[in-house]
C-alpha cells in the first residue's frame, strides 16, 4: 500500500481516501503478479508480497541472516530454531514448530540454523544447548525457550509474541497465499454468502466519504472490523478516515505553531504529525513521533507511539517508510 497522495489546501481531500481502495488493490494485484514471477525464477522468498505456505519456514545461514531475519522482523516476527543434525530432541521439536508456524498463517515466520554450519551465530546468541528458540521482532532480540517444551507453551509463547510485535510495534505479519502451492480449498457457498455484507459495508464507507460524512465512514469501517478484525481493506480506511476527521476543522498555522513553542508536548505534536502526514509529508510525521517517543515517558510515551502507530496503518505495512520508522521506534524503546 503506498501513500494516499492526501493533500490539505483548507479543506480534507476525500477523493484521495476512495482512490487509496482502488490503489490497493492494484498494488496488491502487481505484488501477487511479481511473486509468482519470482517463484516461477525461483526466487521467492517471505517478504516478497503474497507468499506460500511453504515460505513461512526458511533456512537461514550468516551470510543472509541480515536479510532473511532482521530486515524481515520489520514486516513479521522471526522465530528462530538452532538445531543440528545429530541432536535428537531437535528432531522432536523443529517439526512442532514448523507445524505451529504454519497454522499461524504469515503472523510468524520460522527460520532454521544449523548450528554447526553457522558457529557464528551460535557465538552471537550465546547458545549454551540445543534446541533453543528466539524470536527477533523490529531487530529486537528475544529468548523464548530452551529444549524440548509442550505444545501448549509453545502456543501461548507464540500468541503473546505475535501480541507485543502488533501492540508495540504495530507489525501484524505477512499475507500467505495458499494457492500457490494449489493448497486452496475450493470456496464453499457459505463463504461467497459471506463476502457480500463485507462488500456492501465497504462500499457504504466509500459513499459516506464521497459526502463528506466522516463519522459515517469510521462507522461503516467498524461495522466491518467488528465481524472480521483482519480485513486489510477496513483497517486501511478506518485508519485514514479517522486521520481525516482529526485534522478536519484543524488551523494548520496555529498547530505548527504550537508544535514549535512546545517540542515535547504530546498533544502539540500529535496534532502536527498528522498534519504532516495528510500534507504528504510521511517521513516528518513518522520522524517527529518517533522523536517526541524519545524525549516522553510513562502514559505520554504510550499515547505518542499508539498514534504512531495508527499513522503506520495509514501509509500501509509494507511501505519502506513504515519498516525504516518501525526501526527508530524499536532503537528508542529499548
């Protein structure tokens, strides 16, 4: 999803936030299209759009651990699984992972090191035995367990981890798409039934921002979300629609200047990043949150890296400019 080309000249730019859903789709269309021609190349990887099934779990060495780990922990959570060939309880527990990973559908990613072909490594995570599992999320390293533990643990461990990656870091994984590896059931009725309401709701959104009826978007967006809390589509124009209302009745002079005046006022900057943002002004918006993250604490930090990371859902998660902010928010919380 790329930005909205949103402008501010004394009133909101609604037609932009109705051309964003066409502009989605098409991007999305092209990813699909650019992923199948790299598989076809042999050169799919997890971070290339749509991914399948098979994506979510790599192998991973020193040389690519850069790429294949820290820069995709941007986009998805990273588990990482150091094994080796002759450890018996890594033949026990890679495939539960591998199993766990899989069912939860692009949230995380697994990547697989032999320890014995990446001493480094091994030397770098202070691995004392094997299995041993991390997780790397927005290039944060995090130690989950040691040696063989029971499934159960092992979902509730994933479960919160792919809680504080979208919580703290607003990062909610990768889009898998089963039928490149012809793993797609054939769509059942029910689920054609199903697609309409979603369909009718989303187009009411649209209609209501054609009118300018803001509250009516944010509504008709919600009603969408309730049913099915993933919908990119909803997230994406509740996102945008709700930007739209704060910055509506704005005096963009006097919040600049206030901005100015009071460098680590939240409110004061909150106010300025989103008008930055609908200015098309994306790195400034991202740039002056992450910056007033550094300079606050306690519930100030809290509310400034929250808007932040609605700001995220505006712009999309797989633009550039989302994974590079995500980066600096990582650098300044930890």
């Amino acid at each position: 999803m790329q930005p909205r080309n949103m402008s501010m000249s004394g009133v909101v730019d609604l037609a932009a936030v109705k051309a964003a859903g066409e502009a989605k789709a098409k991007a999305e269309q092209a990813r699909a299209e650019a992923a199948k021609r790299a598989g076809e190349a042999g050169e799919a990887g997890p971070s290339a759009g749509a991914v399948p099934p098979s994506a979510l779990v790599i192998d991973v060495d020193e040389a690519g651990f850069e790429r294949d780990v820290l820069q995709l922990s941007a986009e998805v959570p990273v588990v990482l699984d150091f094994w080796a060939e002759w450890c018996q309880p890594c033949k026990q527990l890679s495939p539960l992972l591998e199993r766990l990973i899989t069912e939860a559908n692009g949230r995380l990613v697994l990547a697989k090191i032999d320890v014995d072909a990446n001493q480094m490594l091994m030397q770098q995570f202070q691995i004392q035995g094997i299995p041993a599992v991390f997780a790397v999320v927005a290039g944060q390293v995090l130690p989950l367990f040691q040696g063989v533990v029971p499934e159960q643990q092992i979902r509730e461990t994933f479960a919160q981890l792919v809680q504080v990656a979208e919580d703290r870091f607003g990062i909610i994984g990768i889009e898998v798409d089963p039928d490149a590896e012809g793993a797609a059931p054939p769509a059942s009725a029910a689920d054609e039934i199903q697609a309409g309401p979603y369909d009718a709701l989303l187009e009411a959104a649209v209609v209501a921002l054609d009118a300018g009826d803001l509250g009516g978007a944010v509504q008709a967006y919600k009603n969408v979300l309730a049913d099915d809390p993933l919908n990119t589509e909803a997230k994406l124009g509740l996102a945008q629609a709700e930007l739209l209302a704060r910055v509506q009745h704005m005096n963009p002079q006097a919040v600049r200047a206030a901005a100015a005046e009071n460098p680590r006022d939240p409110a004061a900057q909150i106010a300025a990043a989103d008008l930055d943002l609908v200015g098309g002004h994306v790195e400034d918006a991202f740039g002056r949150l992450v910056d007033t993250v550094r300079v606050t604490f306690g519930e100030d930090r809290d509310v400034v890296r929250l808007r932040l990371l609605e700001l995220f859902e505006v712009i999309g998660a797989d633009d550039p400019r989302v994974s590079a902010a995500r980066t600096a928010l990582a650098r300044v919380l930890f």
